[in-house]
C-alpha cells in the first residue's frame, strides 16, 4: 500500500456554479466553475459554494464526471495528519467501541465516506490488510495511512487493490496487479481460509457477519439452502446452529471447493454443489427446505442497470418464495447500492405475489456497525438483508 502522500501545501479555491444546502459529499463536473487557473487531478481544495460560504475541503478531478469528493468541513492541520487521525478514530470505533476482534479478526476498518475516505475501503482480514481505492486523491494519500497500519499490527501485511471501473473514470494510473495473501480469518468461533485480496470484493465478505450469526440462531432443526454460498459462511453457521441437513451451492467452482474446505476444517457435515442458483430452485422439490439464503452477487452496477437487474432478483426470490416449506423462512441480500431498500421491498413484494404465497416481513437489516452509514451519504448504505416468513 506504497502511495506517496501529496496536498501538504496549502489548498486551491474552487468555487461551485450551486447554492449548497445539504452535506452530500459529491459533486459532479457540471456543478463545478472551472478553476481560474488549472488544477492537478486529484488535488486537495477548499470549496465555497454559488454564494460564497464555505462548503469545505474535497479532492477535486477535472478528469472525472464526479469531480468533487468532501472529506473535511474545515481542515485543521496538513492533509496526512487529517487521514491519519482519521484512521485512528476509525481504528478505535472498531476495536475499543463495538470489539470486535474478540468475535473476529475479519472486519471493515475504513467505509468510505462512512468514516471521511472518499473512494476508499480498507477491510482487516486476519493478518492482512487489504485496501481498495476508487478515488485518485485518496490514492495519493495512501503511504503514510499504510505506515500507521503496520505500526499499529507489524505483523500485517498490505495488499492494494484497484476498482477497475472507477480508475478508468477517475483517470487513475494501473497499479501492479497486487499478490495475493493466503491467511486464515475467525469469526464467531469459526475459521475461514481467505485469499486476502483474491476473489471477489477484498476476499471475504465481512459485511455479512451479523447475518450469518443471524442465520445460526434460525436454523436448529431445518434443511437449510445456501445459494450464492461464496465461501460458505451461511452454511456453516447453519450447520453450528444445528440445522438437520445443509446444502450449499455457488456458480463458481472455486467457491465450491472453498466451502467444503472450509468445512471440513471446522468439522462440519455441509454438502457443497456446483450450479446456478435458479437451475437449482427450479429443481427442488417444494417444501424440501425451510430456510433459503439467497445472498446473489451484485446485479446492479449503474443506475441504467436497475430495471434489468431488479428482474433478476425479483426472478431469484420468486423460486424461493415458490419451493421454501409453508412457516420456513427467506433470508434474501442485494449488495447493489443503487438499489434503494423502497425498492428491493418493492421487488420482494412483487416477487411473493407472483408465487402466491404470504410473506411477512421479520427485519430489515444490512451490514454489521463497523459499515458505518454517513447520514448525508446514503450510497453507503449499500446491503440489504430481508428476512421473511413464508406462510
């Protein structure tokens, strides 16, 4: 995670062509007055709006539609020292505040504009650290945030990950593909073998940790589906929580075989399959499960994506809603941010209706504390966890 850190001189002016009346972090090109002279991308500047107030201080990308990120009201100090301090607070949230490494060592350390990183994650997975950036400016402020990291735990190793789709927006530079991290992460009670910057997002989902522990408590004495299984974390809580028998499936042979690797470690009797999640609930017998996790990967990339993608679920829910035993339960997931939780309700709805069966509506949940949601910023707020019913 080697980047140097750049914006210690002291911060150009930007005006906006708007009059600012909320705390949204983002402006797009189009809100923006061109700077008099230009501007580096990626450079740190204060910001006032149409009528001249003080916005606050954001990294500014003439290259990118979202041109304008907000990380600071007013910044005190040089650049390096706010993210720094940053990362100490967003540090101690997740350790000295919610503790969790006494439940696992597997969780988010910095959620974006949840925690004042705009454009980036850093997820804490066992003995790595695994960063993802989607932002130019906080690229290059990345060097001293991961000296503080390895002052913090020595023992870590960092991993730097690229988002391909927002380095082509922001203009960014390719980076090295970064080598991948075998390590072994715990999570209430269990192990996991992880590809520490592999796989899909950072290498393990620790958004879904409350979920899983949610679906121990649902499952003694149900047969249990896993769809989607990734790496089996559903399934093999199911199979803690005493669940009579546990199927878990996934489309990608390789999170077939993690699942059943990561089962036999933890001494768990799960049966792992190949196949596509709608083949398999066209294929089941009705009523042979009373308890379906549906948790598919995210369909909904861009807002001109909604339609076609809120069909796919709607699709994947209504097989479920159709074959899950009458009184069993649906725990369903949408990961897609642009998907608001109005819709994917909507969607739910939809989907019961058109497989005639009552569904009720138990909680509505999404990722664990440690994804904090900036008020302001509702695109932070991004998993969504429906746990119905099935009368």
């Amino acid at each position: 995670m080697s980047r140097r850190a750049v914006g210690s001189a002291p911060p150009a002016e930007l005006r906006l062509k708007v009059r600012v009346n909320g705390r949204h972090p983002w402006f797009y090109r189009k809100m923006i007055q061109k700077p008099g002279s230009p501007l580096p991308a990626g450079s740190v500047c204060k910001v006032k709006d149409r009528e001249g107030r003080l916005v606050g201080t954001g990294f500014y990308n003439p290259r990118a539609e979202l041109a304008l990120r907000m990380f600071a009201d007013e910044l005190v100090g040089d650049v390096e020292s706010h993210f720094v301090q940053a990362l100490r607070a967003a540090t101690a949230l997740r350790e000295e505040v919610l503790h969790l490494p006494k439940i696992a060592d597997a969780y988010r350390l910095v959620h974006a504009e949840g925690d004042g990183f705009p454009g980036l994650v850093i997820d804490r997975l066992g003995s790595a650290f695994v960063a993802q950036v989607a932002s130019l400016g906080m690229l290059q402020q990345l060097e001293p945030l991961g000296e503080w990291l390895l002052r913090h735990r020595p023992e870590s190793q960092l991993v730097l990950l690229q988002d391909k789709e927002w380095a082509e927006r922001e203009g960014m530079e390719k980076l090295p593909r970064a080598a991948v991290v075998p390590t072994t992460v715990r999570e209430h009670g269990l192990s996991y073998a992880v590809s520490a910057g592999g796989a899909h997002k950072t290498g393990f989902f620790a958004d879904q940790r409350d979920n899983r522990w949610l679906v121990r408590q649902l499952a003694k004495g149900r047969s249990v589906l896993d769809l989607c299984c990734n790496s089996g974390g559903f399934a093999m809580n199911a199979a803690v929580g005493g669940a009579a028998k546990v199927v878990a499936a996934d489309l990608d042979e390789e999170m077939v075989a993690q699942t059943s690797t990561n089962a036999a470690a933890n001494k768990l009797k799960i049966t792992a399959v190949h196949g596509d999640a709608f083949d398999l609930l066209r294929e089941a017998q009705q009523g042979a499960h009373d308890l379906i996790v549906l948790d598919p990967p995210k369909w909904v990339h861009h807002h001109d994506e909604i339609e076609t993608g809120l069909q796919k679920y709607a699709d994947l829910n209504r097989l479920g809603f159709e074959k899950v035993d009458r009184g069993g339960f649906v725990v369903t997931c949408s990961c897609s941010g642009s998907v608001s939780e109005d819709r994917f309700l909507r969607m739910l709805r939809d989907a019961a209706a058109r497989a005639g069966r009552d569904a009720r509506l138990l909680m509505l949940r999404g990722a664990g504390a440690d994804h904090p949601v900036a008020l302001e910023c509702p695109e932070t707020r991004y998993l969504k966890v429906a746990v119905l019913q099935v009368r």
